[in-house]
C-alpha cells in the first residue's frame, strides 16, 4: 500500500492510498481490482478502478483524482 498527501486549493490536506482485497470472492466484483481512498479531515472518498499512474503522478492530478471520486459515504460496498 502506497500513501500520499497533497493540498487543495482550498488548503485542506488530503491523504490518498490504495486499497487491494486479498479476497478473491467479493460480492462486488467492481472492487475486486481494489480502490483509492481520498481522505481529508472532513471527508473521505473512494476511486475505482485505482488509476495506473496514481503513486508518480503531480499532486494537480491526484486533485483532479479526488474530484471525481464519490464520497464513500454514498457508495453502497
């Protein structure tokens, strides 16, 4: 598992990791390639699938990343 930080524009600091189940036999397979989890002091989001680049890319991209990512309160796991 790699980790990041980066800031916003808003200055709000986000850290960023993947996440990749050793179980094979999820229920959803759309996890099953594992995720990115996005997660600032007030929010937390989840990507799919993780991006190939994600762990060399600028701090710009892993913004734009966290943008599209939806909130993991609203994904039903």
């Amino acid at each position: 598992m790699a980790l990041r930080t980066f800031t916003d524009l808003a200055d709000v600091e986000w850290q960023v990791w993947d996440v990749r189940p050793q179980y094979r036999g999820m229920a959803n397979t759309d996890l099953e390639g594992g995720w990115l989890v996005f997660q600032s002091p007030t929010e937390k989001r989840r990507l799919r699938p993780i991006p190939p680049d994600w762990e060399s890319c600028p701090p710009e991209r892993l913004y734009l990343l966290s943008r599209v990512a939806p909130s993991a309160d609203s994904i039903a796991a």
